[in-house]
C-alpha cells in the first residue's frame, strides 16, 4: 500500500510536495508545501525546530496545489437525500461524504430543504461537524437549513406546506430546528429577510447560535436586503434564483452587489450554466469578485444518469443534465460537480484561475468563518488540498494530509431510479 | 592567491559553484568525516546558491553529509523575520537541498546572552575540525562578513555594531524604514574566516572594483579586511571584468596568462583542484561553457 494513502504510517512524517505552485495569497508561487500530520507545516519551524527535512516527497508533476473545495450548499448526490430520508441519514452523509471527497470536494454543508419540526429533530443530529479523513469522507461542516422560513412566493423547490413566518419572534425558529440543534449542528441558515419577523431575529439568532445567516429565496427589496446584511447577514443564497428580479430602482438582494462598503459580503452562485445565465455569472463576477461562493446546490441525482428521483417529498426529473420537478419546467436544484462550476466560472467571466479556485475555496471558508483552517493553504491549516493540472482537472486528492484515491475511499450508491437505470459517474 | 576572472556575474556564480561541488566530490565526505563549508548571505552568493540546487537536483552531489556554518545574523531579528539571515538561507539554499538540519549552524541573534553564542559558535566550529572551504562576498568597502573597516584582522565570531552606511543599504530591505533595520549583528571575525583551510571570495560589479583594487593590489589592511586574504596559503578570488576596473592592466593579465598556461600548457587534468601540479587528481569536466575561458 502506497505510504501516502495510509495515515497510520504518515503520522510524524514531514511530506514535502515539490514541482508546482502553490495558491497562497492570492497567487500561485512556485513553492513547496509542507504537511504534517494533518496540517499545513511551517517548513522554518520544521527545519530549525523540530530539525526536520522531508520525510517523503511528492512529485506534483508541475500542477497547482489549490486548498480542497468547499461546497456550502449539497441537498444529496449518488442516490441519497438529506432531506428526505431521515431514516437512513446517516447512510447517507457517510456516501456522500465519501463520494464528495473523490470529487475533491473537501469540506461540505449538507443542505436540508423546508421540512417540518419532525424532519428537523431527527436528521439534524447527523449533519453536525465531523472531521474529514479517508475513512469517514469529506469533513461536514455543520448542516445548512434552507428555509423553511422563506417567501412562498419564492419557493423555488420546496414543499409550501413547511413554509412558515416568524411573527412569534425567534422563538418559531428554534421551536421549528430546535435551539441547540442550531447551536450544535447548524452552519447556515437561509430566510428570506422579508419574512414577517424575520429581520429582527438575525442578530439574536447569529449571536445566540454562532450560525451563519444567508439571505435568499426572497422577495426582499434592496433596502431589506442591505438591512439585512448591516444585521449580518453577510451571505446570500444562490444569487438570482429565487429572487428578487434585478429593477434599475429596486435591484433587490442582487443589488447587494454594488453595496458601498461590500467587502465582507458573500453571494453563493450556481456555475452551471443552467441556473444563473453565465452573462449574469459575469455581471456579479465583475461587481463583487472578491464575494463569489461557489456552490452545487446538488440534489440525490449528482453523478446519476437521467432519470426520476426524490427530493423532499417531491419527485424530481433529471433530464440532459438538470432536474426539474416531474411534469414541469421548474428547476430543483441541479446536478453540477464543483469541479465544473470552478471551470464554468472561469469561462462565464473571464476570471483568473486563482479568483475561480477562491471562489471555491477561500471565499466559501471567508463567509463561515473558518478561514483560518479552510480554504487556504496558510501554515496551521487543515491539509485538505487537491492537486490540479492547468486546466483545473483534479489530479490528487488528499484530506487532513492523506491522500484518497479510490482504492481507499469507498461508497455506495444507493439508488434506483424509478425507471431502472444504473447509476454512471460523471468525469 | 589565486585569481579568476570570469566574463559576468553569471559566469562567476557558475565557476564557483561548479568549484564547490568538484572541491565535495573529491573529497567524499561522510558522516564520520563530514564536509565542512562556510557560507555567505548577499546578492553575489544568490546564483551560486541556485547552481548547487541544481546539481543536487539532478544529483550531481549531495549535501548530506555536508556541514555548514554561516557567517553572520542579524540582532534581535526574529529567526522567520523574512530579512533574517536564517530566512535567506532557507528560501534560496536549504530547503532546496537533501542537507540534515542538524547539520547547519547559523548563529542565534536572539541569544539571551550574545558573547556565549559566539563563543559556542567557535567551539562548533572547532568540534567538526576547523571549516574545510569558506565561501565569502565582499562589500564596496572591502568587508568580509560584518568585519567592517578597522575591524582587527585576528578578531573571531563576536558582536559587532553595523556601519552607517551598512544600515542605510539595507534600509531597502526594511521597507525603507532605517529605524527598523538593526543596528548590530553577530559575525564570524576575520580570523575565524581565515582559519579555513580554503577561502574564496567572489566580488562582481564595477562598485566593487576599488575593493578588489584595495585588497589585491595594496597591502594587508584593516581598512580593507578581505585584504587578510593576501595572508592565506589557499586562497582564491573569483571576480568579473567589471570588478577588475581598477586594477592594473599587468595584474588582469598576469592572472589570465596563469590560468591560460596551466589549461595550454600543462592540461587540465594534471592540475589540483587548488591549482597544484604535483597533484594528479582530475577535474570532473563537464560541458560548462563558461569553462573554457580564453584570452582576448
């Protein structure tokens, strides 16, 4: 077995990568990159401190080394839901988080549609953080809540009968989650400021929970949205969809974008060319470039072949690469792989490979918070990186500095599609 | 003392790093009896550094069983201060090559109490056998390491207060800011370079032209301290035509015609390393294009 997929003979051992360039500070420096039981090293330390050469060097071959993704929105992907399927949800963060991580997807939120206070109480419990490794996957960063105290108006996918206001203050919502599940186990929720009750319980629920509040599926108007923000709620949930249209005098939410002072504002955007027209991808690219998340919104149909499948309590179709509840032309949610989005991202704006890999990696990590572990490759942090050649296909993969390869991180698909078909991969 | 003279910098660096790695494989060291090299900071030893990466990239030679020690560091600079002198031979020298950490030896600017390291320092220096091969640059004035002028020509690792002008030139590497560049450094005395058994100074560019004029062509001086050199059985200066503006025309070409004998007349292959005859050891020749120097 290859030292490099086994942790027990890693530990202690000083990895040197060498022959490419790493992304650090905003650039991509021809470097080496040290690692070390788990962790990004400081080579100085490690040569005068702990009097340590390389333990084992790792050719990359001239490729970049870029942190691992971070996809703060994921519904499901190969066949399992986090929404839907409460009885088996641990099944399904333990594939799925083994399948995201062989899509270089290192750190996830998995992401449960408007559900009733049930749904809540059982699933949440499971989408807590947990630490990423070859055995366990992907690390979960704590579960995103989409909803369900959202404009029904806007309610794209999700079931309007969950829907639900907040006149009775904020304690709907934790009676909704339930308030140490938000403590515990929530990264990101999504409300629609425009909700009755809503606005006045940013601030209690951020400080309270230490969640991050996004804005989205919303009628909200500019005025609103930046109220909003200015109670901190620096993020916005997939950008365009489920939105406000952009008016020249009520731009919505989307006029968070030529916000003043925007600098710590994030828009998650979905890069797959069927979401969001790629010349929008461009106009929010070009507004606020140092803001873009980029974000699958992947539902259960991720990596499967056409076909019907469950989302919620809903039946989804994915047809020619997108999913549409059955018999309609409404989008629910899609089926991109990161690794597309970063590409698509790239040709949609015209954006440097630096500024597409930030907007998967650093941005994301900015917008939660854990930008001192995630989404950088700054000494200290977390060895989740991935190796990529210069058109950004993932060659390696490594988490907590382990490498995973197929051989090692195995999972199932679980599914079956009404219509009897096999699950594929997408390369 | 020997003097090389070589068409530019590059072609200096080349030379000298090319001498480093025939001077290590004859050698043949090994962890018993290890190599001893002496190093410089600065802009002339920076291609140099580069060169050995290169041969131990492709493994030419080795460094593990090399040992180092450099020249001088900074006061009070934190050792990852990215102007430390730690940090310069990390970034452009060490963490390139396969060298055993517990090999170096950079004195410690931020010892409690700084005359112990230096006296530690020499004792290091002593404990492995004295330094086998000192590399050195020189400054505009003529110093060698932090031995500026008037330093003593027996003077060994100490602290020294930098020169005036020493701090405003690094002033560039403080963001300008001449309050922030320190004010002392610890440096190997003159002696202590000069107890090698084998020094090379390289000096390059036209600024550097009166130096090498002072401290080759005029006597030992301690205004001029790599004039020391003069003193050393085994010593040799690698410089450009532009650092030899000032010397005479008889001295430049006196050297070149030495060089130029010893390749014509007696044959690469019957000289030294160090310029010996009576030695028949051979020179790994390779394809260097900046070998075969000739005369104009």
């Amino acid at each position: 077995m290859d030292i490099l997929t086994d942790p027990v003979l890693l530990k202690d051992k000083l990895i040197k990568f060498y022959n490419c360039r790493i992304l650090r500070d905003h650039e991509l420096k021809e470097d080496y990159l040290y690692v070390c039981n788990g962790k990004i090293q400081n080579p100085m330390e490690c040569f005068w401190d702990s009097n340590k050469n390389a333990d084992i060097l790792v050719d990359c071959e001239g490729g970049i080394i870029s942190p691992g993704y971070i996809d703060i929105q994921l519904n499901g992907s190969y066949g399992y839901d986090f929404s839907s399927d409460p009885e088996i949800i641990e099944e399904s963060v333990k594939n799925v988080s083994m399948a995201q991580l062989l899509l270089g997807v290192t750190s996830y939120c998995p992401t449960i549609v408007s559900s009733n206070k049930e749904v809540y109480h059982k699933v949440l419990p499971h989408l807590g953080p947990r630490a990423g490794s070859i055995h366990d996957g992907a690390e979960v960063l704590g579960a995103h809540v989409e909803g369900p105290f959202i404009n029904i108006q806007k309610k794209g996918a999700h079931d309007e009968r969950v829907i639900a206001d907040a006149k009775g203050g904020i304690d709907v919502l934790y009676e909704r989650y339930g308030r140490e599940n938000l403590k515990k186990y929530v990264s990101v929720i999504t409300v629609a400021p425009d909700v009755e009750g809503i606005m006045d319980c940013i601030e209690p629920l951020i400080e309270e929970t230490g969640v991050t509040v996004s804005q989205g599926h919303s009628l909200a108007n500019v005025k609103q949205a930046e109220d909003a923000f200015k109670r901190g709620c620096n993020l916005v949930t997939h950008l365009f969809n489920a939105m406000t249209t952009f008016h020249q005098r009520d731009p919505g939410i989307v006029g968070l974008l030529g916000t003043s002072k925007n600098n710590s504002f994030y828009y998650g955007i979905i890069c797959d060319g069927i979401h969001v027209y790629p010349n929008s991808v461009k106009i929010a690219y070009y507004a606020h470039p140092s803001g873009a998340v980029l974000v699958t919104d992947a539902m259960s149909a991720q990596c499967l072949d056409n076909g019907e499948y469950n989302l919620g309590e809903m039946d989804a179709e994915v047809r020619d690469g997108s999913v549409y509840l059955v018999g309609t032309h409404t989008i629910a949610g899609s089926v991109a792989v990161m690794t597309n989005c970063v590409k698509n991202f790239i040709e949609f704006t015209g954006a440097t490979k630096v500024e597409a890999l930030e907007a998967a990696t650093l941005h994301p990590a900015k917008a939660l918070k854990i930008d001192n572990r995630k989404g950088t490759l700054n000494f200290g942090a977390d060895a989740d990186i991935l190796i990529l050649d210069d058109d950004l296909n993932i060659k390696r993969i490594f988490i907590s500095g382990v490498e995973a390869t197929p051989d090692n991180v195995k999972f199932s698909p679980r599914f079956s599609p009404k219509r009897n078909r096999s699950p594929v991969h997408i390369e | 003392m020997r003097l090389i003279i070589r068409q530019d910098p590059e072609s200096v660096a080349y030379y000298t790093a090319n001498y480093i790695k025939q001077r290590i494989l004859e050698f043949n060291p090994t962890a018993e009896r290890p190599f001893v090299l002496g190093l410089p900071t600065g802009s002339s030893p920076i291609t140099v550094y580069r060169h050995l990466v290169e041969f131990n990239r492709k493994k030419e030679i080795s460094f593990q069983h090399v040992v180092t020690f450099n020249m001088d560091e900074y006061v009070g600079l934190p050792r990852d201060h990215p102007e430390s002198y730690h940090s310069f031979m990390f970034n452009h020298l060490f963490k390139h090559i396969d060298i055993n950490p517990k090999n170096i030896h950079i004195l410690n600017g931020c010892a409690e109490e700084l005359d112990k390291e230096c006296t530690r320092y020499e004792e290091e220096i002593k404990k492995v056998g004295g330094i086998e091969l000192f590399l050195g640059g020189i400054g505009p004035d003529g110093h060698i390491a932090f031995n500026e002028p008037g330093s003593s020509m027996n003077s060994r690792t100490r602290v020294k207060t930098l020169a005036y002008e020493t701090v405003l030139a690094n002033a560039r590497f403080f963001g300008g800011d001449v309050n922030k560049v320190p004010k002392l450094a610890l440096t190997v005395g003159v002696g202590t370079v000069m107890d090698a058994r084998e020094v090379i100074v390289i000096i390059t560019g036209a600024h550097k032209a009166i130096a090498l004029n002072k401290c080759i062509e005029e006597g030992v001086n301690h205004m001029w301290t790599v004039s020391a050199i003069q003193m050393h059985p085994s010593a040799m200066i690698v410089c450009d035509e532009d650092a030899t503006l000032e010397l005479h025309v008889k001295t430049v070409r006196y050297f070149k015609s030495i060089e130029q004998v010893q390749e014509q007349l007696i044959g690469r292959d019957n000289i030294g390393l160090k310029g010996s005859i009576s030695s028949l050891s051979k020179m790994n020749q390779d394809n260097n294009p900046h070998y075969n120097y000739s005369i104009q």
